[in-house]
C-alpha cells in the first residue's frame, strides 16, 4: 500500500453522474482526430458526511482508448455504482478492490474512487496532495500543441505557450505531419525542452522516419505503437536515441513492470485515469522512482476537478519531468470550479484546501451539463 496514512471511511448514500460538453478555446487535434467540445462525466459521490467530486476522462468516441462516454456511463450506473453502494461503508482505499471484478473500464473505476477519496478527505479536512505525497507547493508546466494547419501555424502556437511561460512544450504528431513540424519548432526556438507525441500512430515500417526525429535532441517521444505493442516498442526503443515514453500501453502498474523488463519504455507518462485511479498511479510513481525511472504526469484534457487531483500527484517526488499540468486556459475559456488553475512563473499550484481543494461552480456544472443521473441506496 503506497498511501502512508488511509483516509477514513465514508458512507455511500447515492453518486450522481453528469455528461458535460464543455467548448475547447481552439480545435485539439492529435493522430486520432479532432476536438472542438470536451465530453466528459462528472462524478458526485453523497455521503452521510458531505459530497466528493470525481472525474471520468473518457471522451466521447473511443480513439485514444476502447473507453467511451457512453461505455463509461453505462458501466458505471448498471454494475460500478450499485457494487459500491451495495457496502454502503467504504473506505477509499477499497474502491478499487470492489471494483476489479469488472474488467477493464479503467477511466470509469478512477473517477468513481476520486470521487469517494474527495468526499472522505473532505470530511477529515485533509488535502489530496498531502494524502498522497505531496512534496511541491507548485508543479512545473507542460503543454501539450495539437497539430495545427502547418508548421508556420504550429510555431505561432508553440510561440503563445512559451510567451505564457510554460516550461515545456509536446507537439502532436502523425505520420506525414512529423519531422518537417518538429524542425519548424527547434528552428524557431531553439534548445527548449521539447518532446513529440504520436498517439499509437506509427509501426515499425516506419522506423527510418522515426530514427529521423533522433537529430532534434527530444526530450522523448510518446507512445509511437500501437496500445498492445510492448515488444515492437522494445524493438524501436533499442533502434531510436530518442528516449521512448509510454502513455496508452500503461494501463496499470503490471503493464509498467512489463514495459521495463522488456525495454520497451525508459520514460513514463502517468495518467490516473488510464490506470484506474490516483492510488494505482501512485503505486507507478512509486515503482519508477524505485528504478530509477523518469516518470511524468500525462493530462486528459481535465476539468478543474481532474486537473486539482493532477497538481496533487505531479507534486509527488518521483515526477522528474514537467507533466502536461497545463492552465486551465490552455482549454478552457470557462472551468466549472471557481478557481481555475493558473501559470504562476511556469508552474500551477497544488491546492491546499481540503479534498481536491477547488469548490465547484453550480451555475457553470449546471450549464454544459447535457445529461445526469443519480443513483441512491
Ligand atoms: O496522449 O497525452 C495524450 C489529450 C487527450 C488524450 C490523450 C492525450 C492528450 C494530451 C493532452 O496530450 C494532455 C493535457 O491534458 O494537457
Ligand atoms: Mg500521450
């Protein structure tokens, strides 16, 4: 058990789920499409001692992963929530175990235990941070630059980020849309801390391109295979200078220790969703850290609730690269907390309230709700 000290428990009278659409300030566009509206399902846990928030960070089509709003949504409310409430007193630490009956559905699993870890640190006014290891009062800021029209366009936006302050910059990429984009942007700006991200869209055929990318000096790149892929990643990984960083093949902490034994990734990307909650990415944090491993925390296009419990792990110590712990700017003209996550010199600050330690804003969850649904005991 990574957690040093449990929370204590809480009693589930009923969870509320939401589907929000809330607008992109600008399309997002990666190998597997493009983003106007995030789609996502907000979690309200009730309990006998306040409420708890959680986030499931499926989109609305299952391109980054098999998980999917409606596939979310539907697991949740026929066979997640009812186990849950079927205990009625639980502590957050048993969410998991409760749930791993049920294959899979990991971004489903992690938002229903956030939620049930907010409401019970919530009670015992305990921030997440310090619940889980906190060790930085601000986390450095990454972000993550959809592919843009063409490479002129995509130094203008790379360029806005920088001005902004962010400290590090990952650029999308695809085939045909790769070394021509990542020239453009070490030409512009030179030595910055720069890093690609293909999202599964490559395969071995297209090693010399990849091999390619070695003379710009990244800092990694992100997930060139497929999901399934480890032994090809471990095959490109022995071919490429370029660190190989895994983000969709690490669906758990199994998945980590596999990926390292076989080579297949000497870099990390950590997204509590993907792995079923913040304490089974805890436990990765903390098998990194035990390698030696770097490791980094990896963004889902949160809303403020996902992107508090975000600064909260990135601020563990393992993270030794800046995460995609972006602004809430960054995608957001309106978050539906009451203080969204701001650039302060480059970094976001971790909150210090109790729980999550942002407050929801009614009237903003109320507007880009577009469907709810509570069950009670
Ligand atoms: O691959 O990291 C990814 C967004 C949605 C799905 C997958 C990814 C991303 C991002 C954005 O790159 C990360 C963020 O939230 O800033
Ligand atoms: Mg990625």
């Amino acid at each position: 058990m990574p957690i040093a000290r449990p929370a204590a428990s809480v009693a589930l009278e009923g969870v509320e789920l939401r589907v929000l659409q809330i607008p992109l300030v600008s399309p997002f566009t990666t190998s597997f499409g493009t983003e106007h509206v995030r789609e996502v399902i907000v979690v309200r846990a009730l309990t006998s001692d306040g409420e708890g928030w959680g986030e499931i960070v499926t989109g609305a089509a299952p391109l980054y992963s098999s998980e999917y709003t409606q596939g979310a949504w539907d697991v949740a409310l026929r066979w997640m929530i009812p186990a849950l409430l079927d205990r009625y007193t639980l502590a957050p630490e048993d969410v998991a175990t409760m749930l791993r009956p049920f294959v899979g559905h990991r971004m489903a699993k992690a938002g229903l235990e956030l939620a049930v870890l907010d409401a019970a640190l919530r009670a015992e006014s305990r921030p997440l941070g310090e619940y889980l290891g906190a060790v930085r009062t601000h986390v450095p800021s990454g972000v993550s630059v959809g592919i843009q029209h063409d490479p002129a366009a995509l130094v203008e936006a790379v360029g806005g980020y920088l001005d902004e302050g962010y400290v590090r910059i990952k650029i999308k990429i695809k085939p045909g849309r790769d070394i021509a984009d990542t020239a453009a942007v070490r030409d512009a700006f030179g030595a910055i801390p720069l890093q690609v991200d293909a999202n599964s869209a490559y395969t071995l055929a297209d090693l010399d391109t990849l091999a390619e990318l070695d003379r710009f000096d990244l800092l990694l790149i992100e997930q060139p295979l497929q999901e399934d892929d480890l032994v090809d990643h471990a095959t490109l990984a022995r071919r490429l200078r370029t660190p190989v960083c895994l983000d969709e093949s690490i669906v758990s902490e199994k998945a980590a220790v596999d990926a390292m034994a076989l080579g297949a990734a000497s870099v990390i990307n950590v997204k509590a969703g993907r792995v079923g909650g913040y304490l089974e990415a805890v436990a990765i944090h903390d098998l990194c850290r035990d390698a030696g491993v770097p490791v980094w925390c990896g963004g889902m296009l949160e809303t403020g609730i996902g992107r508090a419990a975000n600064a909260a792990l990135a601020a563990l110590p393992g993270f030794t690269l800046p995460g995609d712990v972006s602004a809430a700017s960054r995608f957001y003209a309106r978050d539906i907390v009451t203080e969204p996550a701001v650039l302060e010199d480059g970094h976001v600050r971790v909150p210090t309230g109790p729980g999550l330690g942002v407050q929801i804003d009614p009237v903003a969850l109320d507007d880009f709700t577009i469907a709810r649904e509570t069950v009670r005991r």
